[in-house]
C-alpha cells in the first residue's frame, strides 16, 4: 500500500486530493504546510509527496530543498502542483529537487499517471 | 601634448580615461595627472567661460569640492566672468578663507558648471615666474569642458541606476502580485475542475441524466473561465516579444535522439562518447522544430567544445509533469557559479581568458535561450556537482484538458 504525503493548505483541495487518492487505493497522510512536512518526512517516510507551493510557515520550494537535499529522504519523489506556470518558477521547483511540476488546474487523470510513474521509478 | 604628461599620450587618451571613470573623484585624478605639469604654476586666476549651458569647465577633487561648498561660492563668479577672460591679481573676497585654506592666494580656478549649476571647481595651485600660453588655457578649457561633460553624465547615470531600481522594485511587485493572483484564481478552478471530473466518472454515485448534463455545464463554463484568466494573466506579465511560428506537435525524445545522431561525426573527431537517456511516454512539446532543433545543437556544440577528447556526453530527457526537462552534461572543466548565468550573454565566452583559443564566437547559447524562452520554456546552468557542467532547459508540454 503506497503512501502519499499530500502536502497543502487548502482544506477543499485536500478534499479533493484525498478523494482521489483513497479511491486509488493510496494511503494518505496530509501536512498543513512546509514545516510539518519536513518534520515528519523521516518518521513517515512517504512513498511520495505532493507537494503546493503557497503556503504559510515555509513554502513548497523551500521544503523540496530541504527533503531533495537529506540523503535519508532525497530518494522520496516530490511532484509540485502549482498555481505558477511561468518557467521561472518551474525552473524554481525543478532546480530544488523536484521530479515533476503540474500547474493548476491540473487534470486528474494526469496528475495520477504522473504519481505511477514516479512511484514506480519510471 | 607631450610626452611629459605623467604617461597619458593623447589628449583622446585622457577623454577615454576620464569617461570611464566610476566616480567624478577618478575622473579628476586622471585630469589632476595630465595636469600635473602645471601644478606649479600660475600667478592669476582664470576663469573660463562658453557659450551655451555650459558656463565654465572645471572640476576638483570630491573632498575639495566638499570644502567648497562649505565656503558657498557664489555663482557670480561665473556669471561675471566674460568669456576667455583672464582675472588678474588678487582673489574674490570670498575665497579668501578657501585660499589659506589651501595655503596659497593665488591660484587658477576652473569652476565646473553644468547648465549653469556649479558642479565643481579646478584649482590649480600658486607658482612663481611661469606663464601660461595660450595653448595652455586651451587645453585647460577643454579638460574642464570634459570635466563637466563627464560629471554631467555620471549624474544621468545615478538617476538611471534610481530609476532602474525603482523600475526593478515595480517589478518585483507587480510579479508577486501576478502570482498572488494567480494562486487565488487558479486554486478555486482546481477544485471545481476536479469535483466536476469525480462527479462525471460516477466516482460519487450514478447521476441522472439531467445531473450529468448540468454538472457539464459546470465543467464547460469552467474551461472558459480558465481561458479568460489564463489571457489576463498573460498580459500581465511581461513575456518576450515575437511569436514563434510554424509550431507543430512534435515527440521531443525523438528530436533529441535524431540531433544527437547527426552530431555523430562531431563526437566521433574528439572521441567522445554520447550517451541519451530517455522517459518513455512523454506528452509531445509544441514547437518549431527547426529552431529547437539549433537551440539543442547549440548545447551539443558547446559540450563538445568544453569536453576533452576522450570524454563523455550525457543527454537526459525526463518528463517532468507539465514539463519536460532536457539536460546535457559533458566532461570538461565545468562552470563556476559566477558564471553561471552569463554563459547565456552573446559574446561571454571570447571575454573570458580561459576559453579564449577555443573556436567559437560563443553566440549559440545566448541564441538557444532566445528560443527556448520563446517557447514557453527556460534554460539554464544545472546545479552540478558532478564532473563537467551540466546545461538543462524546459520546455511545456501540451497539456490534455
């Protein structure tokens, strides 16, 4: 059973996300923002964390700097979903660590494929 | 001139000098230096005067011209002077104290005065017995003519450097206010994208008929309105001018494999070995094939310029979400970070003594991020910390709505 850590401060996203997610069969373990992910990342050890960018205490870049950058958890994969499509920002989250980037709104369907993939290792 | 003038060989010598000065102080050593044959000169005081805004030409030293303004000269002393004229015999009253200041009473002043405000003045301090030719006050005048030229034009340039940074702060709001935006308007969009897309897989129940055919409604009304936030936001925002045209969907891993074999020639003459790793099942990009086509020939080159013979070639083409991520890793010395984003300027490479000798002009890159960013897409220096440096850019995929 893979876990997905669904990082976001929306709790109408995370509805969403959730749904999507359990309906998959994935386990899910939701943070409120950067911190608590980072915080937890090693206890939980995700399968892979979707990660927002907009949120308070500590952003989505910073936070993937941060797991990329630790040996323990550098291997988790971390898709952002952003509301920021211009390239610099994406340049922004791919340079931090980030294995894919997804701009808002984004497909559902796509969005799960893109976890496939990164969970599988493709 | 001649070739006693502390070194400076023309007077063309010291007009380059003087203008590229940082600061009004350098400029004046470079003059104080062409001038300092004269240092001892001068019983009188002479003041200089032009037609037009350009009143006088002159100029001191920052900390004298601080002085100065402690003493107010008035700008009389400007405005009184006829043109050419020669002031003999004692000073004005009022630089009096200036001139036991500098412990001497007479002396050649040039005052620098840039439409008619005093910028600063020239002092050249007292001598015995020597005269001053008339070529002499020639040259004085043109030194302080460029004098004042050159204080005029580092005042433009403060006021650019401001303005530019009050330029550069707008900047910086008005994109954390596009991203603001777009993070507000886009989050709503998700989610009604999202709950529509559940509700029509069914994947909260059967609908009826009618259900199915309103909540597509909802779905379609969405679509638009992403559209019309998308258009908002693009105008908003500043992207590059010219479009690129002839674009067509294109399997971006198969571009990359087909460039690469027609680089084979190029790789085999320095023995270099390439290597592609590839994602399956990427989306495809919209491009303009040829163009993308040079922009990743260019990366090729310059990895093959920078590797040594013998070494190695990486090409890495990864699906990145929305993205598609291109990187082209080579075996030489590798790119220090204070480099890092100038490799991208037309030109850098003949600045820089250590790729001096190697052929090139170095345009390609600065062309390749002309294109690239055309394309909706970015370029730049990856965070290498393996062997060699690593150019990586991305371009959009075509995304499925």
């Amino acid at each position: 059973m893979s876990k997905i850590m669904v990082v976001e401060d929306d709790p109408t996203t995370i509805i969403l996300l959730k749904f999507l997610l359990e309906e998959k069969k994935y386990e899910v373990a939701v943070k409120k923002n950067g911190k608590e992910a980072v915080d937890s990342v090693k206890s939980e050890v995700p399968d892979l964390i979707l990660m927002d960018v907009m949120m308070p205490e500590m952003d989505g870049i910073e936070a993937t700097k941060i797991i990329k950058e630790d040996p323990d958890t550098s291997s988790i994969p971390i898709i952002i979903l952003s509301a920021l499509s211009q390239e610099m920002e994406v340049m922004k989250g791919l340079q931090a660590g980030a294995d894919a980037y997804m701009v808002k709104p984004f497909d559902l369907n796509n969005l799960l494929k893109q976890i496939e993939e990164k969970i599988s290792g493709v | 001139m001649n070739k006693s003038d502390n070194g400076i060989k023309s007077l063309y010598e010291l007009n380059l000098k003087v203008f590229s000065s940082s600061s009004p102080s350098e400029a004046a050593g470079h003059l104080l230096n062409a001038m300092g044959k004269y240092a001892g000169k001068g019983p009188r005081i002479y003041l200089s005067s032009e037609g037009g805004s350009l009143k006088a030409a002159c100029f001191m030293p920052e900390s004298l011209a601080n002085q100065m303004a402690s003493f107010k000269i008035p700008a009389r002393i400007i405005e009184e002077c006829p043109s050419g004229a020669l002031l003999s015999g004692q000073a004005p009253p009022e630089l009096d104290n200036l001139f036991k200041a500098l412990d001497t009473d007479d002396i050649y002043i040039f005052p620098a005065a840039c439409r008619d405000k005093p910028a600063g003045f020239f002092i050249l301090k007292k001598s015995l017995n020597l005269k001053y030719t008339a070529r002499d006050i020639s040259l004085f005048k043109l030194y302080g003519l460029w004098m004042a030229q050159y204080m005029h034009i580092y005042s433009q340039k403060e006021r650019i450097k401001k303005n530019k940074a009050g330029i550069n702060e707008l900047k910086n709001m008005k994109n954390n206010f596009s991203s603001l935006i777009s993070h507000e308007l886009k989050t709503p969009l998700t989610l009604i994208k999202g709950f529509t897309q559940l509700l029509l897989e069914k994947k909260a129940g059967p609908l009826s008929r009618r259900q199915e055919s309103f909540v597509q409604k909802i779905k379609d009304s969405a679509s638009g309105l992403y559209l019309t936030i998308e258009n908002i936001i693009a105008s908003t925002e500043n992207r590059s001018l010219g479009k690129v045209t002839e674009k067509e969907k294109i399997n971006i891993s198969e571009l990359i494999k087909e460039c690469c074999r027609e680089y084979k020639k190029k790789f085999e003459n320095k023995n270099i070995k390439c290597k592609i790793k590839s994602d399956t099942d990427i989306p495809p990009v919209n491009i303009n094939k040829i163009k993308i086509k040079q922009a990743f020939g260019s990366l090729l080159d310059n990895a093959v310029k920078f590797s040594s013979p013998g070494g190695s070639i990486d090409v890495l083409v990864k699906g990145r979400g929305d993205f598609v991520q291109v990187s082209v890793i080579d075996s030489g010395k590798g790119i220090d970070k204070k480099a890092g984003e100038k490799v991208f300027e037309s030109f850098y490479q003949c600045q820089q003594p250590k790729t001096r000798g190697i052929e090139g002009l170095g345009l390609g890159l600065s062309v390749a991020k002309s294109i690239i960013e055309k394309h909706g897409g970015k370029i730049e220096v990856g965070s290498a910390e393996k062997r060699g440096a690593e150019l990586k850019f991305i371009l959009p995929l075509k995304r499925v709505s």
